[in-house]
C-alpha cells in the first residue's frame, strides 16, 4: 500500500506517509513547560506509528497566547524539556517536527493578563468577541524575530523540523488574509505586501537555524468568509513559499469565525471524508513540494485512494489519533476506519481537563 511507503521531506526519512497533524494537548505546565503527561502521549504517538509526528501548536511569544497549558518556546528555559520530548520520540522511531504559532486576534484576553491581543489590524472577532489592537512596526519585527529564536531552539532542541501555523486565522494566517489584513503598509495593502510578514519570518529563520533546517507551512486554501482568502490567491502564495524554500505545505482552511468548517463534525460516511481534498489536488497541480492534506480522514482505504489518485503526497488526521493513537498500526494489520465520530468533545479546551476523546 501506498499509504505505508516511505517518504522524504528533504533531509527527513519517513516510514511511511501518515502524519499526526498538529494537535493542542492541553498537558504543559501553566507557563509552558514540557510534563510527564505530554512525553508520555508522544511516546504513544511514536509507538502508534505515525510516519511524522507534528507537535501541538507551541508559543513563540507571551503577546500570542491562545490557550491554556498550552507548550512554549519563547525563551532558552524551555529548550530542557523540549529535548526530552523529542528524545523519546527519536528513541521509539519516530520522526517529530514543532508547529510554532502566535494566536494573534484568537487570543482571550484572560490569558493575556487582561490585554487585548493583537494583530495586522483592529478587525473585530465576532467569535470570541474581542476587538484586537493593530501592530505597530517595531511589534511585528519583535515576532517575526520571536519565530526565528523559537526555531533556533528548536534545533537546539533536536526536533527534525518546523511548521509554521499559516492557517486557521491566527497571526501568520491573518497577515496574509484580506479580511483581517486592512494595512496600507509594508505589511498589507495588496497580495504583495500581504505576503511580507511570513516571508520576513522564513528569512529570520534562516538565519538563525541554517539553511538545512527544514521549515514546513499549515496554510488555508480557504477562509470561508466573504472577504477572506480564496484559493487563488491561496495558490499563488504557495508557488511564492516553494520558491523561498518551504519543505512542504500542509492544506487546510477556515478561521474561528468560519463556524466549523476547519474540523467538520458528523463526519459518519466516506464521502464526507477529506473535505479539504479539491483544494489539495490545485495544490498538487502548481508545486512541487509535498502536499500535505488534513481534514477529516479517518478511513485506510480513503487515505489510500487520495495518494493514489494525486490529491496529497501525505495523509494528515488529528481528532482520529486523539482517539487512537496507534491507529496506523491498526490500519497497516488491518483495520478500515477509525473510531472517532467527529463529536469534537476533544476540542472543547476551555471545559475539559486535558484534550482528549471525551467519548472513551
């Protein structure tokens, strides 16, 4: 099976194309370090045989504080148990790239100490309520500096990758889309100058951790609103991030405001499966790099058919693997379709001790 091939992404050899798509774990301490708990669930992620293990979107800034217990890398103290981590994961064959994101405008305020979160401009977030602050210029330089640290460290670190968090509206996603972006700047105005922000980020990185690094992307195809990015433009933004670079692209789409369509529920027939897919083949078609396609995939033989039939180069699930981490080992002695129903009681974060499937 195709599914079970192995796979290169530059200088990372997987042993299969199954990637565990970066997924909020809800198990770091309260300012962010690495716990038992979460080696522990890597350790069962490595063991559970994912050809790539993402990790849950880690912090590059305290100005981006999305979520509770959430993991950080803002500063050299984190690097310790961050190596822990990736040690058990290299010790149990796997392979582990860090996801680092900035919430932007999806920042509560309560996790920032009562300050609103910012963004490329006070567009108001009727989803969580708040209106952010727009971004000076000497703030935007401080972040894209603080993903570049963040990488170093995770070098340091021994992670065999990065992915940026582009997608989903957070702080890179909101640069490059036209209905957060309302800059007539440097830093928006126009497709161009929309683009600038994560551009800036890929350079600073570079530098900082060396060409051979690989630096990977999560970005929206679509941001289902009205003014937002449109895969058009999506596209062109992905045949600019091969030309800089990138490793590869995973495909994904909406924000808060887009009301479910980022991790559809009742996902309970095959047809509903990778609804993310007519997206990830346009990707296909204009680059070169690996796709990466995300978005309800749960069962083996339609993860087969989407490799087999050009729609991705790799097979992303999340919510599956809350459910059943070692759910590609079962799929490769056999088994066809995950147990998850798509109930996303794994995604109330704000109500549940620690992510997990809340159906068990």
């Amino acid at each position: 099976m195709k599914l079970f091939e192995p796979f290169r992404i530059r200088n990372i050899i997987l042993k299969n194309r199954i990637v565990r798509s970066a997924t909020y774990e809800k198990m770091a301490t309260v300012d962010g370090f690495v716990t038992d708990n979460l080696i522990k669930l890597y350790k069962e992620l490595a063991l559970g045989g994912s050809g790539l293990i993402i990790t849950g979107n880690v912090l590059v800034h305290i100005s981006g504080y999305s979520a509770p217990q959430q993991m950080c890398i803002h500063n050299d103290y984190y690097i310790d148990g961050l190596k822990k981590l990736v040690k058990t994961v290299h010790e149990h064959d796997g392979k582990i790239v860090i996801q680092l994101v900035h919430g932007g405008r999806q920042c509560f305020p309560f996790l920032l100490g009562g300050k609103e979160p910012i963004a490329p401009s006070a567009v108001y977030d009727p989803s969580i309520k708040v209106m952010p602050r727009e971004m000076t210029n000497d703030e935007i330089w401080e972040v894209i500096y603080a993903f570049a640290s963040a990488a170093r460290r995770a070098l340091e670190a021994g992670f065999d990758g990065i992915q940026l968090h582009g997608a989903h509206g957070y702080l890179i996603s909101s640069f490059l889309s036209p209905h957060t972006n309302k800059r007539q700047d440097y830093w928006g105005g126009d497709e161009e100058r929309r683009f600038h922000f994560v551009e800036e980020i890929y350079n600073a990185i570079k530098k900082e951790a060396g060409e051979d690094f690989p630096v990977m992307i999560k970005m929206n195809a679509d941001d289902f609103l009205p003014e937002g990015l449109r895969i058009d433009e999506a596209l062109r933004i992905a045949k600019k991030l091969e030309y800089l670079g990138f490793a590869a692209i995973e495909v994904s789409g909406g924000m808060y405001e887009s009301k479910g369509k980022t991790a559809r529920m009742k996902i309970d027939s095959v047809d509903k499966e990778a609804y993310f897919k007519e997206y990830s083949i346009r990707f296909k078609e204009v680059c070169s790099i690996p796709i990466m396609l995300v978005g309800g995939i749960r069962t083996r033989s339609v993860a087969e058919g989407l490799l087999n039939d050009g729609y991705a180069d790799l097979i992303s699930m999340s919510r599956p693997l809350v459910r059943e981490p070692d759910l590609p080992n079962k799929f490769k002695e056999g088994k066809e379709t995950s147990d998850c129903i798509s109930c996303n009681g794994c995604m109330r974060f704000l109500k549940i001790d620690y992510v997990r499937c809340t159906k068990i």
